[in-house]
C-alpha cells in the first residue's frame, strides 16, 4: 500500500506504528520509531492519517508517549528527527535516558558494589543514587503505568516510540503488558514476551551486549536493565509471576554466552542466518525448568498490575549486584570476637 510505505520512509529506520498488544476491549498499544520531520517540520500527511485512523472512535485525544527527554527529542531535530505536533493526538514526554545514560548508570553501580568495605563508612547509599540506575527504572515503570491508564481504565489506544523504537520502547511496552496481561506472568508467556517484543522487534543484542565482539559506543545493558525491571514487579507483587527472580538470573546469564541463536546478532534478519546452525534457548528452557524458576507462591490472577515508581519501593537487586563479591553482609560472622 502506497500510503503505508510513505509511513514507513517518514519513521525512521522504516519502523513504522506496528500494533503490538489489544486488550479485550480493543483498546490497543502500538509502537514505532520517531518522525523524521527534521529542523522545519516537515509533515508527512500519510503519517498523520495513519495516527488519526489509530485513534478513530475514541472521543479523546490519542496518547503518544515519547519515551525521551524533551530536550533530547528536540535535539533529535538537528539530525532530522522528530515528535508528532499532531491535531488529535496528545504528546508526552517519558524522560528515559538514552542508550549512553543506561550504560553510565550500569557502571556506577557496579563501582559503588566493589568500593564497598565492613572497615569503611563509605558512601554506599549516596554512590547507588549518584548512578541514576533507579532513576531510570523509575521513569520506565512511570511511563509504563500511563499506558496501564489509559488502555485498561480509559480504554484508549496508545502510542510509544522512542528514538529507533528497539530500547526504550521495548522495555516500556514489556512491562506494561506484563502489568495488564495474566498470560506474560507465567514463564512461558515471559519468554514468548521477549521473543516478541526484544527478538521479533529488532532489539540489537549484539550490539549492545557486546556479544562476541569488542564493546562499542553503543554497548548498553538495555535488556540486563528489563530484567532488573522485572525483578522489581516481582517483588512488589511477589504471588503474581509463575517465575522467579533464579529465571531472570539464568536469562541475565545466558544472553552474554553466545550459546544460543536467540540472542545472536541485532535483527531476526541476521538470526535466521545462524539459526539453522544454532540452539533455541527458549525449547530448552521449556524442555525442563528447574524448579527454582518456579514460584511456588504463585497465584493466577487476572487483575492488572501497577507497580510503583518511587524509589521508596525499589530495592537493589543483590543476587545480581553481589554475583561476583560477597556481600559486606556475608562477612559479619567473621568478625564476632571470642572471649
């Protein structure tokens, strides 16, 4: 179709609005990759249209959630990007850090784990906010929980992009449907999420996991942050999810192997390639789950989930933090004096 392809050259990387999930009152989430309108503006009416036609029988305006900062959207421009000033649709900035900022934050806090001493005062609580690691999970579950409004309580479609569409987008979109569907809360429904929504969508795993390469500019632990993501809800609702937090452990763990065909190169273009010649992570997840994957507190429920942004009700992910050290914790028993 002429118009969808005229959609498609004006989004750029040609990832134009894909439906992505429908809830059962056909309110919808769909996702794409930002307009590339440029320093003037240029509009493209088939774009227009196409947002208009996402938004058609619903009497209130379209939510299209631009998951970055606004001064960052704005300095897009200068390379040729851009925003939707629509008629119709109502434009929300996420303020999520980029790529650059997840990676600076990731390794800040794993500077403030090995600085970390029983015989020092140090600077733990400080360093761990100083990484701005929370911060940006918080804006993540901020923005996710706008979606949850606005299609399981006002019944309306959304939009979300980013800058490419294939970061940011992935985890926002991830998370808001582990929230409003039951089925992505089991530990098949999880694998057939990130399958859809990291894999399928075009997540560069090897480029931003460094995965049998040298680590670039563009090496960011994008997905070992979603993990993060889910191990909070976990906690928050700890009967909810069929899975535990051991699963995302194992997950974190095998996508840096390059054992598996699933998580190789950046597309499923460049996976199909190997995929012949490769195992299946998820067929041999699902052959067998060891039974610490499960939760055995798990409670099927069909009621949507909102987890809580505030930090208050964030806790740092010690099996993960502490996977290479021991934690100061540990070491207390060490230290008791005899008489």
């Amino acid at each position: 179709d002429e118009q969808l392809q005229r959609v498609a050259a004006f989004r750029k990387r040609g990832r134009l609005p894909t439906l992505s999930w429908c809830s059962s009152s056909f309110a919808s989430l769909w996702r794409c990759a930002q307009p590339m309108e440029g320093l003037l503006g240029q509009p493209e009416s088939s774009d227009e249209r196409m947002l208009s036609a996402i938004r058609c029988g619903k009497d209130q305006q379209l939510l299209v959630l631009d998951l970055r900062p606004r001064k960052a959207a704005y300095a897009n421009k200068c390379n040729g990007g851009g925003f939707e000033n629509y008629d119709g649709c109502r434009l929300v900035f996420g303020n999520i850090d980029n790529v650059h900022g997840v990676r600076d934050a990731w390794k800040k806090m794993g500077q403030a784990v090995s600085g970390l001493s029983n015989d020092e005062v140090g600077s733990w609580f400080k360093d761990v906010a100083n990484s701005g690691w929370y911060d940006i999970m918080g804006a993540i579950f901020q923005c996710a929980n706008m979606v949850i409004h606005e299609i399981d309580v006002l019944k309306c479609n959304v939009l979300i992009h980013c800058s490419d569409g294939w970061d940011r987008t992935a985890q926002v979109s991830s998370v808001a449907m582990l929230c409003m569907d039951p089925h992505y809360r089991t530990l098949r429904g999880l694998l057939l999420l990130i399958q859809k929504e990291f894999c399928s969508f075009g997540h560069r795993f090897r480029t931003r996991l460094a995965n049998g390469e040298k680590p670039t500019s563009e090496y960011s632990p994008i997905f070992l942050q979603w993990l993060e993501c889910v191990h909070q809800m976990t906690q928050q609702f700890p009967t909810a999810f069929e899975f535990t937090s051991s699963l995302l452990l194992h997950l974190g763990r095998e996508v840096l192997t390059n054992r598996w065909g699933t998580f190789l190169g950046d597309c499923e273009q460049e996976r199909s390639k190997v995929r012949p010649e490769t195992l299946s992570f998820w067929s041999t997840l699902l052959a067998g789950p060891s039974a610490e994957f499960l939760n055995s507190r798990y409670v099927a429920t069909t009621e949507t989930l909102r987890p809580s942004p505030s930090q208050v009700n964030l806790k740092v992910w010690e099996e993960y933090w502490f996977r290479f050290r021991i934690h100061p914790r540990d070491e207390l028993t060490e230290r008791i004096v005899g008489p």
